[in-house]
C-alpha cells in the first residue's frame, strides 16, 4: 500500500475512477482523462502496466473480463487499501491546498 508519500496525479486519478464502481480500462481511461479536463490522457499501455502495479501494491482487483467485438475487455475495481490511500491522499491534498489558500491571502494583504 502507498504511504505517506504523495501519489502521482494519473495514480490517484486511476483510483478515483474507480471508487465510483467498476470499470473496463477504456472506461478507465475515458474518466481519467473527463476527471483531468483532457490534462491526462493516459496511453492503453501505460493504464495497463499502472493497473498491474496498482494491484500488485493491492490497490486495485482485477473484477473478471468478457469479449466485445472479439477482444477481451478486463474490469477492475478498488480495493478496502485503495479506497483508505484514496482518502489519505485527498485529505493531503484538501490540507496543502488550505495551506497555500491561507499564504496567498498573506501575501496578498502584505502586498501593496
């Protein structure tokens, strides 16, 4: 599980298209890249090795696979873990952002 450290932007996007529900990675590329106002626009093969390390740190579960079209189409979901790094991510976020909101009001009213 990820630590203290703060998650890479596509990783804690990854997570967060996923604490809706289950999703197939074309579907988890599509929210990633809506989450991000088009900033992320994650490549099949960089998703597919982030969702192999995010279930290997057991982040994320594979959630089965069926055929569309003749190509096999695998879903995931978030785990317990991932959804409590989510959350302490967020939170780490929500308190930096607070912080650097607090500075540049500072700095404001100092600046004249």
């Amino acid at each position: 599980m990820i630590g203290m450290s703060a998650m890479r932007e596509p990783t804690f996007l990854i997570l967060t298209a996923l604490a809706a529900g289950v999703l197939h990675g074309y579907a988890v590329i599509q929210e990633v890249a809506e989450l991000s106002g088009g900033r992320v626009v994650l490549p099949a093969g960089t998703l597919y090795a982030a969702l192999e390390r995010l279930t290997a740190e057991g982040l994320v579960a594979p959630e089965g696979t069926e055929i569309v079209d003749g190509r096999h189409r695998r879903y995931y979901r978030l785990t317990d873990d991932g959804a409590h790094a989510l959350a302490a991510d967020a939170d780490r976020q929500r308190r930096n952002a607070a912080e650097a909101t607090v500075r540049l009001q500072f700095r404001s009213a100092g600046a004249r």
